[in-house]
C-alpha cells in the first residue's frame, strides 16, 4: 500500500446537548477516536451551564479544536442540529 502525501480531510463531530447526564461519556467516545485532524462541535440546548461547563473541563484536555455554541432559546433536536 502507498502512502500519499496529501493532509488528512478534516473529520467535524456535530454533538446536540440538551442534558449533561452522558455528556462526559460522550465526550470520551470522541477522544478516543485515532482519526485526526478532528474537531468537535457542540450545539448547547440547554438553560443552564452544566453543559458548557463539562464542554469548557473536556476543552483544555482536548487535543483538537472544540467549537461551543449555546443556544439563545430552546430548539429542540432538528432545529439545534440545523443552526
């Protein structure tokens, strides 16, 4: 098998939160993925900051770009993954 020398396509997670139950579980399923270059997008459904919280803690530990967008209403699902 060749190698080829061209950069790796970029790999984007898009991850709906509206509760922080599995969040962190969630979060680690994405780390332990080998594929890089990888980001991660989180689309925050939720009122209060545990989310964004648990996001911020995985952030710094993170060894890839990690996008945090909250919502400025609740949107439910479909909506918050079409923002």
């Amino acid at each position: 098998m060749t190698q080829s020398n061209e950069p790796k396509s970029l790999v984007s997670v898009v991850m709906p939160v509206y509760k922080a139950v599995y969040l962190e579980e969630a979060l680690d399923s994405v780390m332990r993925q080998t594929y890089r270059p990888l980001e991660l997008i989180i689309c925050d459904d939720c009122r209060g900051n545990e989310v964004r919280e648990v996001v911020e803690r995985f952030a710094r530990r993170a060894d890839f770009e990690v996008k945090y967008q909250h919502n400025p209403k609740r949107m439910n699902e479909i909506n918050n993954l079409a923002r």
